[in-house]
C-alpha cells in the first residue's frame, strides 16, 4: 500500500499513509460543513472541508498534528476557512505541544477569488507558523503534489523547521505562468516543463540548500522523510537567522552570473549537469553529499 | 492562483521624504539606497529604527536579504529598540533568476527576523504609505505586530484584469464586487475592516505612530479584529474550534 504515489494521491489518501495504521482523528471534518462563503457569493463549486484536513495522529507512534491541502480543490488556494483550519491546528499545536506539526502543502498559494481574505488567511498562516516555531515547535513542511508550493505558501515553508520533498515537487514564490504573464516568454517559458523542473524542481532546491530532505516520490518515501525531519529540529532564534542570512549572501555571490540551473549545478562541481535530472534519486543524494564533503 | 502580476502603478509614488518628516518631527537620519531606506527616527522621546521600501520597490532577492539583514543588526545591535516598516511596493520580482536563485527563502527571511525581533521584546510597526502587494506586503508589513496605512494606500493580491484572467470570471462581475463587497477592491478601508490594517493614519503621523507602539501586541490578533469589525466572520472562530475541539 505505502509504494503509492504522493504526486497522484489525494489530501486524506497522503494522510491516511503517512501517519502510522488507524492513526488519524479529523478536526472539523466535512460533516460540519465549513465552506467558503466567498465562494458560494460567486456561485462557485464548494468543498465542505474547503480543500484542507486537519488532525491529529501518530507518526512512528509520537503524536503529531497534520494538515493537507487538497490540490484537486481550486488549486489547493487558500481562503479565509481554508487558511483558519492551519491557523487553528497551529495553535493547538501551541497548546498540545506534538512531536511536530505536518503541514502538506499542496497548493498555488491565495485564493484568488477570496482576494483580500486570502492574502489575508495567508498572512495568518505564515504568522501562526512563526509564532508557534518561537514556542518550540517543530513544523514540517512536505511538498510533492501536482499543485506545488507556490505564491504565499512558498514563504510559509520557508517559515517551517525542515523542508521535505520529492524530485516532483516545485517550491517558488511566483509560479512559471505569473512571471511568463507578467515578463514574457523569453523570460520564461511555463510549458518548458524541463526548464521549471530545474528552477524550482526538488533536485534543484536540495542542491541550494532550500529543502532539507530529498525523498521518493512514494508515500514511504515521504512517511520516512518527514520522520528524520522529525529528528532535526531547528530553532528560530538571532544566531541561526544570521547564519542563514550568511549563507544566502553567499549565495548571491558564488550564483549571481547563474542564468540556469545546469549553471548551478555546474558552479558546485556536478561534471555533467545535464544528467542530474536523469540520475535515481538514491545515486543523486550520495552524489551530492559526495560533492559536499569535498 | 498564485502572487501578483501587478506591475503597473496608478498615478504617481508617494514622495517618502513627506512621509517621513511627518512621522518624525522630532529628527531622524533615514537614507535612501537605491529602493531601500534604513536609518532611524525620533517619536515621542523614543527612537526607532527604520527599514523600507519606495517606488513600489519590486522585492527581489537583493533588497530582501538588505531588509532582513537590516533588522537582524537592529536585534543585535539596539535590544528592544521599536521597528518601522515603511512600506511600498508592487509585490515581489517577477523573474526567472530570482526563482532560481529561491527568493521565498529571502523574502521569508524578513518575517523570520520580525519574529525573531518580537520574541526579544521588539515592537514592530508596518506602515503601507502607498503600494502592498502580495508577496511584498506579505513578508513586511502584514509580518509587524501592529500594520497602519495611508488614506490613498493600495493593498491586493493582484489587479483586476490579471484576476479576472486567472479566475475566469469576468471582470465588470469582479469590478460589481468590489463595490459592494470589502473582499475584492483595495482599499485599504476594506483591510481594516478584515482586520489586517489596525487603522488608517491621518492628520498627526507622529501621533499616529505612538498611538500604534502603544497598542503593539505579540499575538496575532487580526481575526479577531476582523469579528468585530464585522470583515471576516469565520476566520477566528474556525480556528477557534479547530484549537480547542476535543
């Protein structure tokens, strides 16, 4: 059952096999019938969970608190009910103090029909996750489904503890067709699958360092990943952020003539970068650590 | 459905050298470089510092980590000193090389050093003086404890014909929306309505700006603004019952 693809799995499929058997208790489910009433005010199809779970469950039996968006739902956008279940499972994760709290994301980031409440709910989010890493808390984010991690919810995972993704996932903050809109083809192609997969493919944002664990885009995969995740928790305080702030000016530095990247990839000593989107996952992790050490 | 293809700017910026001798009568040392301002101001027999945005500054990763690392040496430097976020900007850059080069990670750094800055007993304020857009207002001034704007501020995710083109749904509906409904137009009126925007500054900035340190509280309490002023009725209360079920 766990060999399963995340990619292709819905919101309560990833949950269900991520957390340990029989594990999973939903807060809010859909019998309570939380829908948009922005949506309904435009006469749109609603979900009764407004396209996110949130729980509670156990992971290799420590309790964990979980939320995952429904990309299958309006792109897995966030509006005002939507982004209250991940405000709402962030302070109880205050409260409760888990292991650590799940956050799989799957989404384009604010719902566009929701506007003002959506940049708003997003907000929220981003604050909520904030505020309960300066309590302890350690927050994981998984990215691997087809509607990525994109707009606001590209800041919110760069808020959490630990980044895990599969080679599928994509993590940015403005997807290919914003930037394409706005600038133009030549600025970016969004239908050029291969030339998004290696700006904000997983591959590329383990090499920068902006995911912290690789894995295989199958349930086990992910269900092992966030687990050791788990293992690693990072505080947010001055001195990591200002290792953090040293590590991203160095970036600029040692990247800044990158126009690709197979440029990237090249400047940190892949001998053909052509092949990193070609090698098994497990071959291209020994690879890079190798390339890390030296 | 994601961020903002706004990059076109109505009428012309607002002069930040205005602004901010209102907000500081009492003196202040604030420079200019390139979009960026830091330096520091005096309100009230207290002095704050300063980080901001001008020309609808687009956020690319370069004044991202100039703004972050800004408030971070403030930490270091000055404990406890009150943070101003003076803010304008038309939302994050759209471009390929800043994707590339992860700019999420350097726009969430300026949130992640507002937190780090209100954890260690810094009040942080955000002022839109004309431009918020998405990613850009997300990170900063949405990120303070307290967010104010000016009367003629713009606060969205995206303008309406880039909405109605993403969203498919036609744009003279969108446009009947906004009229009647806070959610789609961007008044900043509408923001405090939903909470967001604690209040619009008017008349005495300085004063405006000790009434907002006055009022500064760690926890985020937008939803419950926005119950009260009747903006956004469910937000707060989901999150309540998704907190506190059994």
């Amino acid at each position: 059952m766990r060999h399963r693809s995340f990619y292709e799995a819905t919101a309560r499929q990833r949950i269900v096999e991520i957390l340990d058997a029989h594990s999973f208790a939903e807060l809010v489910g859909p019998e309570q019938r939380t829908v948009s009433p922005h949506m309904q005010a435009l006469q749109l199809p609603v979900a009764f969970d407004d396209g996110v779970v949130v729980g509670r469950g156990t992971l290799h039996t420590k309790p964990v608190l979980i939320a995952a968006q429904e990309g299958g739902f309006v792109g897995g956008a966030v509006g005002e009910v939507h982004g209250a279940k991940i405000v709402g499972l962030l302070e109880r994760a205050r409260r409760e103090r888990p292991a650590a709290a799940l956050l799989l994301i799957d989404s384009g980031g604010v719902r566009l029909h929701e506007a003002n409440a959506g940049l708003i709910a997003v907000s929220e989010i981003i604050r909520a996750i904030l505020a309960a890493r300066s309590d302890g808390v350690t927050i994981i984010a998984a990215i691997g489904g087809a509607s990525g991690c994109f707009g606001g919810m590209g800041i919110a995972a760069a808020c959490c503890s630990a980044v895990v993704m599969s080679e599928e996932g994509r993590l940015a903050l403005s997807g290919p067709e914003v930037i394409e809109t706005a600038h133009g083809v030549e600025e970016f192609d969004s239908r050029d699958r291969a030339l998004v997969w290696r700006t904000m493919g997983g591959k590329h944002r383990y090499l920068l360092e902006d995911c912290d664990v690789l894995v295989d885009g199958d349930m086990e995969g992910f269900r092992a990943g966030i687990a050791a995740a788990m293992e690693a928790p990072q505080s947010l305080t001055l001195e990591a952020l200002e290792r953090e702030q040293a590590m991203l000016a160095r970036r600029l530095q040692i990247f800044s003539s990158s126009r690709d990247g197979r440029d990237v990839w090249r400047t940190l000593g892949w001998p053909n970068p052509e092949t990193v989107p070609l090698v098994p996952t497990d071959v291209f992790l020994a690879q890079a650590a190798a390339l890390r050490a030296a | 459905m994601t961020a903002s293809l706004v990059t076109s700017t109505q009428g012309d910026a607002v002069d930040w050298r205005s602004v901010v001798s209102r907000l500081f009568p009492e003196g202040h040392d604030i420079v200019q470089d390139g979009d960026l301002l830091t330096g520091s101001g005096r309100c009230g027999g207290e002095t704050l510092a300063v980080v901001g945005t001008i020309h609808h500054a687009a956020l690319g990763v370069e004044i991202s980590l100039a703004m972050a690392q800004y408030i971070l040496k403030i930490v270091r430097e000055y404990p406890g000193r009150p943070l101003l976020l003076l803010i304008d900007t038309q939302g994050q850059r759209l471009r390929q090389r800043d994707e590339l080069l992860g700019i999420h990670r350097y726009v969430a750094l300026i949130s992640k050093a507002i937190q780090v800055a209100r954890d260690r007993g810094h009040r942080v304020i955000g002022l839109v003086y004309d431009q918020g857009v998405s990613g850009g207002i997300l990170a900063s001034a949405f990120s303070a404890d307290v967010c104010g704007a000016l009367p003629g501020a713009e606060i969205r995710v995206m303008n309406l014909p880039a909405m109605a083109r993403i969203t498919r749904i036609p744009e003279e509906q969108l446009r009947e929306l906004s009229r009647k409904s806070p959610v789609f137009a961007p008044d900043p009126h509408n923001y405090v309505q939903m909470g967001a925007v604690d209040s619009i500054w008017e008349g005495d900035l300085a004063q405006c700006l000790q009434d907002a340190l006055n009022r500064a509280q760690a926890n985020d309490h937008r939803a419950r603004l926005a119950l009260e002023r009747g903006g956004r009725l469910l937000a707060g209360r989901i999150a309540r019952r998704v907190a506190d079920d059994a």
